[in-house]
C-alpha cells in the first residue's frame, strides 16, 4: 500500500513555528520540515529528538589521537630513535611535549573527516543521489511541513487538510509518499 504525503508550505519561519505549534497541539505528528535555513527551536516543536553525532565525533577524534601517539611512539621511539636537540629517544613521556601539537592536529583531522563522511551517510546526501526536496523553492525563500497519513492514522485527509487550513497557509498539496532507496 502506497502511503501519502500532505506538504504545507509557508512563507515565513515565525508563520512556520506558529503554525507547528497549532498543528501538533492538535495531536497530529508532522514528519520533516523543509527550509532554506535551519529555523531555531523548531526541532522541540515538532518532535526531533537529539542525535549521539557528538558521541560519534569524540570516538573519530579519539581514534585519531590514538594512531598519532601510536604513530610516533613507532616511528620516532622504536624504528627510528634520533636525537633531535638534546631530546632523550628511549621514553615517549619525556619526548611527548614535543609531539602535542601533531597530536591535536591528527585529533582534528580525524573528526572532522570522520563527521562529514557521517553526515554524507546519515542524511542520504553522498554524491549522486536523487535529492529528497518536495519543492525547489525551499531552497529558496519557502517553508514545507511533511506530515504522513500512516503517522497520523486516527485523522483522515480531510481532517488533516482542515487543520492544515487553520494556520496561515501559502499552498496545501497531497502527494503519493515515494521512498528513495
């Protein structure tokens, strides 16, 4: 069974929150937001709840410190000890002031690449695939709610098109829900 799609575009984010509010105060679940820019304090509103990326981007930046320490404790302690302006080459502790810059920069380099890959993966947006926009001018200067029939199966479309039609609305349209695999 296809599912359906009411997309309801505003003109305004302040219009935009009001009428999100007024909607799920209502008791129907609205889906996804559509913006030109990230509208603040619509996420509690509409029910996104906080992500663990932060978690994700510690464990990328660990990571990377970890193979920076290990790196030069290998290549600068065991393979090749030199002596470089007095320094002593038998103990990583004693050499390891010399080394913190390199390892704040692997530390970075390693979250930073690592969350934008996440990013990429997570939000279905790596090169080549099909964009998941309902209109092209939300990328301009429109605002689009997507509710789903299936989240809110105790309204029919009519009653849904009628509390829609409460707020002050630009456009109103129904769709047949397509997933983009």
């Amino acid at each position: 069974m296809a599912d359906r799609v009411i997309y309801a575009t505003y003109d305004d984010d302040a219009v935009l929150k009001n009428a999100a509010k007024k909607i799920v105060g209502q008791g129907v679940r609205i889906t996804d937001v559509f913006s030109p820019f990230p509208v603040h304090g619509i996420d509690p509103i509409i029910g996104v709840k906080h992500t663990r990326l932060g978690i994700v981007s510690f464990m990328f930046a660990m990571t990377g410190m970890t193979l920076a320490i290990i790196g030069f404790k290998f290549f600068m302690i065991q393979d090749w000890p030199m002596n470089i302006g007095g320094k002593p080459n038998w103990s990583l502790l004693e050499n390891y002031p010399a080394f913190v810059p390199v390892t704040f920069e692997f530390t970075v380099l390693f979250a930073a690449h690592g969350m934008a890959l996440v990013y990429f993966l997570r939000n279905k947006t790596l090169p080549g695939m099909p964009a998941d926009n309902p209109y092209p001018r939300n990328t301009d200067d429109r605002f689009t709610m997507e509710i789903r029939l299936s989240d809110n199966a105790k309204f029919s479309s009519e009653e849904l098109h009628s509390i829609i039609k409460g707020t002050d609305i630009i456009e109103i349209e129904e769709k047949d829900y397509v997933v983009i695999k």
